[in-house]
C-alpha cells in the first residue's frame, strides 16, 4: 500500500526546508551530473515521474520541451508545483505510480529524480513508462544508491581506526526498509545494483550511462559537512533507452 508521506503535515513542512525545495535543481548536488545525462529536450514531449514541486517539470519547458506532464501522488507536493507553474504546456496529475495508467508512445523522455526507490511494483512501472515512450525514448532517472537504502537500522558506525564508516547491512535481502528522516518513519525499497538493472533490462531498457554519484571533491570543499556522505556512493544515476 502506498504510503503518501509526502502528504502528511509534518514531514511535507520538513521537505520544504530542503536546500533541494527552497533552491531547486541548483540545491540538488547531483543535478549536474543528472542533467549530463538527458537527450536533447527541445521539442521533446516530458514525463516527469515523481514530480514533486515540479521543478524539473518547469526547467525543462525552460530548456524548450514541447510539453510536459508531472505525476505525483502527493497532493501537497502537486499543490506547491502548480503553485509555482504558470505555463499551459505543463500538466501536473494525481497518480498513485504503484497503479501506473499513463498515455501510450506519447512521450520522448521520461525523467525521474528520487522518486523510483518509494515503489514496490517496480517491474509494472517500468513497463508502464516503456509503453510510454516512442521508441528510442529516453528514461533518465536517480534513486538512492543501493549501499544507502540496504541497511535495516542505516547509520554510521565508527571503523578500528576510530573512523566513521556506513555500517553496509542485509544488502542482498531486497524489499521495504522503514527508516527515520526528518522526523517521519518513511518507507523506501531496497534494491540491489543487479536488481535494477535486471529489472530495466527486463522492461525492455537498454541501458546507456549509470553513475554512482558522490560529492565532488569541489562541492566536499564547499560542503565540509558532507565528508561521511563523500565516501561513498549516495545516489544511483541512470539512463536507459526504450529498445
Ligand atoms: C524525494 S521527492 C522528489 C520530488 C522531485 N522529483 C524532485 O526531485 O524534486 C519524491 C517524490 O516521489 C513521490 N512519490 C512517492 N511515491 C509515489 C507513488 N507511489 N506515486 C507517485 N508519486 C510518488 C512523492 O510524493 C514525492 O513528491
């Protein structure tokens, strides 16, 4: 069952604080690294799956998408985005991503930002954005990296040299992982790397570039306060062509 934190209070008040809310792709570190990875957007017709506040919805009318089309299950989320929105060529919908109903061959990119690691139907999605896609279209995609949604009770533990060290857990044990983030019990789904490249593959994905990204050692000189997280691989950044 969908759990839809994003629509409780508390925790929606708390995304809001987010660098990544307050400032946009530029307050998301690995954009850069995401945006290296998209087809050209002119022209193209745009999903955005997990759309949030909608704010690559809106750059990528920026950047000259001919439309585009934000799904969310979170009505808060989707309240701020159209919030933010003043263009006719940007939808945003309703839509719970474990029942996926989306248009068929109606789009050449399919984008998604953090949004995939909440969905326990994986496989069906995929499917469904497949069919989505005109062939030869584009899914480019993050999640968080598997090595951080594998533990049961995630944290730093501190190595034999007295140093902070990701304590790496149940990592081949895929499925729900319950985990504490400001200040909510927030479900996400652990999938190993084998795991989501075989279920790309199994969609019919071929897939193009794959990235384990980390802080730059310029944004780590920038950030001291990421050193932990600059040790390893935080998100899994993808993308895959509809064969
Ligand atoms: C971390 S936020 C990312 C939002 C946006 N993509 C961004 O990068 O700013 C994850 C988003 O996925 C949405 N989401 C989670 N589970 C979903 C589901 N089952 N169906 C649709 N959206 C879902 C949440 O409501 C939330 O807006």
């Amino acid at each position: 069952m969908t759990q839809n934190i994003y629509d409780d209070p508390d925790f929606h008040a708390a995304y809001l604080r987010l660098p990544r809310s307050v400032e946009g792709l530029e307050g998301a570190p690995e954009w850069p690294s995401l945006r290296a990875m998209l087809p050209p957007v002119p022209g193209a017709r745009v999903l955005d799956v997990g759309c949030g506040l909608g704010w690559f919805s809106r750059w990528a009318r920026q950047a000259g998408a001919a439309s585009v089309l934000g799904v969310d299950v979170s009505a808060r989320m989707l309240a701020g985005a159209r919030a933010a929105t003043a263009d006719p060529a940007i939808t945003y919908a309703q839509a719970d991503l474990e029942q996926p109903d989306l248009p068929v061959a109606a789009f050449d990119l399919a984008y998604s930002s953090l949004a995939l690691h909440y969905i326990a139907g994986l496989d069906g999605l995929l499917a469904a954005l497949a069919r989505s896609l005109v062939a030869g279209g584009m899914l480019v995609a993050s999640v968080e990296h598997p090595i951080w949604t594998a533990p049961a009770a995630p944290g730093w533990l501190t190595d034999a040299a007295g140093q902070p060290a990701w304590g790496v857990t149940c990592y081949l044990d895929e499925g729900p992982r319950a985990v504490d983030w400001l200040g909510a019990r927030v479900v996400k789904q652990h999938r190993t790397m084998s795991g989501w490249l075989a279920a790309l593959a199994q969609a019919g994905f071929n897939l193009t570039r794959l990235e384990e990204w980390a802080p730059s050692p310029a944004q780590l000189a920038a950030h001291p306060e990421w050193v932990n997280a600059g040790q390893v691989p935080n998100f899994l950044l993808f993308a895959a062509r509809r064969g």
